[in-house]
C-alpha cells in the first residue's frame, strides 16, 4: 500500500472525494446518469498555520470534514426533495423569509453546533452519568473510568447498529464500501476499473469510524489518568479534554494512513472491525459514482506511473479513458 492523499465520504446517493484542495461530489440521480459537481475547498489547516501544528489540526480537521461533509450532503439531496407540492410550515416561511438565500449559510452551523452538543451529550455527558450511578459498588477510580469506557463504546455500536436497519442509511454504507474500495484499488497499485474496485477492500485505516473508535480508546487511557472528585469536575474534564483527545487520535490515524506496520495495524484493528458495521459492499453502479467522483480530481494513472510503474507498464493504462473524458470533469457535468 502506497498513501494516495485522497479521502471522501458518502452522501445521499453518490461520494465526494476529496485531493488536496479540489473536491467533486457524484451523484446518481433519479433518472440513472450521474452528475459530478467540481469544486475547491481550502481547510483551516492551511489558511492558519498554527492549525497545522501536530496534535492541533485533528481538531480543525475534523471540523473542516463536518463543513464539507454538510456542503456536499445539501448537494446530493437537492437531487431527492419531493416533487409534490406542500404548504410549507409557518417556520419554514418565516426563516425564507428572514434569511432568504443565506439561509443555507445560517443554518449549517448551526446544524453543526448541534450536532457536536449532542454528541457530546449522547458519548460524554450519558456515559459518565450512568457509570456514576455504580460508585457506590465499585471503589476504584481507574475501574469506573473503564467502565464508562466501555458503556461509551456500546452506545456508540448500539447507535450504529440501530442506523444501519434503515434502507436509506444503508444505502449510504454501500456507498461508503464503494469509496474505500476505489482508495485500496489506488493504493494497492490496481488500474481503477470496475472489476478491481469490486476486488479491493471495503476497510481502510484512514476512516473517520476508525477515527471515532481511535478516540474513545484513546479517552478510556486518559480519563483512567486524569482523576477529579466530583461528579461536575469530571464533567467539565471529560469536555475540557475532547480537543486533546482528538488531536492524539488524529495524528495516530495520520500514521496508521501511512503505515503498514506490524503494531500499527494491530492497534488499527479495533477500527476496521468497526467498519463491517458502516460499510456494506456496494452494487456495481455505486462503484461506478465512486469513479466518476475519483477520476474528477485525481489522476491515478500519473498515480500508477510513479509508484507503481512496473504495474502500470504491465497494464498498458494510457493517459485519458476511453469512457470518462477530460470534458466529464467539470463541475456539473453529467456522465
């Protein structure tokens, strides 16, 4: 395996790939033909260099993916909104009246604000509230902070587990095998056609449910460390410390992307086994948006050619492919 840079994520029916700071985001749409949106998104991490410092761009980062993530989201299901006239509520009218055509900009962050407090609240705050129900039987400190370790890892899999019995969220996992897939075919040097994505992998180290398992590994190791009496000191410890905990986790995901070492792999495990649950093998159509969606910012022939150039001679690729042109490539653009 050979680190490409690439990344991307499933949407309502299509990907987004991502290539530095290009992005294009396919979807297939109601009538069958898919439509690649070309765009340019420049993180945090690089419009501010202290960002970029080690152990302080997991953070913003991971912020840039949930911006980019809601962009792309909105694109994708503006293909699926329902044809059917309906009165719009008395909110939504007085929010298109008040804001108009910035309403999208309003309502991401706060869509995002949202969704981060809850989240704190369903894997931080509930966790240490029930495990603080069991002090009175368990005495030590470092048991209790294991178990609420673990009870955040089972509501985190019960919540996957229950999401992915939706046809709609499923649909989304298939999706997300079909990007990983299209990533391993890159990186294991294999010429980027149906055939050997649907050979290649559904699991890669780079993952952000490999991110999320990496941090509440990483949380159970510091909360056993970091010790505070009272059940609001912990509270305020366990948010205090989110930032912390996901700078560590990112620069370890940033490794293992990179890495096929022995222990890295193995601590990289848990993360994988996480992702049978979020990525599900795809159909053949789904790998084909996968492509279409690579194939707008990367070129993985140049890819092939520096390094894997025995591969790439032994396979005869030829700059440019005979089904997805160069004029394919624009923003918009159907193929």
């Amino acid at each position: 395996m050979k680190y490409s840079g690439i990344g991307g994520q499933a949407v309502i029916e299509g990907i987004m790939m991502k290539n530095k700071q290009e992005y294009a985001t396919a979807v297939r749409k109601p009538d069958g033909e898919i439509e690649v949106k070309k765009d340019t998104y420049v993180s945090m991490t690089e419009k501010v260099k202290l960002f970029s410092l080690p152990f302080v761009r997991g953070v913003f980062n991971f912020a840039d993916s949930m911006i980019l993530g809601m962009r792309t989201l909105t694109f994708s299901a503006g293909f699926f909104e329902d044809d059917e006239e309906t009165e719009p509520s008395a909110f939504e009218k007085w929010l298109d009246d008040r804001f108009g055509e910035k309403l999208e900009k309003v309502l991401t962050p706060v869509v995002m604000t949202f969704s981060v407090i809850a989240a704190v609240v369903i894997f931080m705050v509930l966790p240490l509230g029930i495990s603080s129900l069991l002090r009175p039987l368990v005495s030590s400190d470092t048991l209790m902070a294991f178990l609420e370790g673990l009870l955040r890892l089972a509501i985190f899999i019960g919540y996957i587990k229950v999401i992915s019995n939706m046809e709609d969220i499923r649909r989304t996992f298939m999706y997300h095998g079909a990007e990983h897939k299209c990533i391993n075919c890159i990186e294991h040097g294999m010429e980027l056609n149906t055939e050997n994505v649907r050979a290649s992998s559904k699991q890669h180290k780079r993952c952000g449910t490999s991110f999320l398992i990496i941090v509440m590994m990483i949380s159970i190791v510091f909360f056993m460390v970091v010790r505070v009496e009272g059940f609001l000191p912990r509270l305020i410890s366990r948010i205090v410390l989110i930032p912390v905990i996901a700078g560590v986790s990112y620069e370890f995901l940033r490794i293992a992307g990179r890495s096929d070492c022995g222990i890295v792999n193995f601590l990289s495990k848990p993360g994988l086994w996480m992702q049978n649950m979020t990525t599900k093998e795809p159909d053949d159509g789904m790998i084909e948006v996968a492509i279409a969606a690579v194939e707008a910012v990367f070129d993985w022939q140049a890819y092939l050619r520096e390094n894997f150039p025995d591969v790439y001679k032994r396979t005869g690729a030829k700059d440019g492919l005979e089904n997805h042109s160069q004029t394919d490539k624009t923003e918009g653009a159907a193929i």
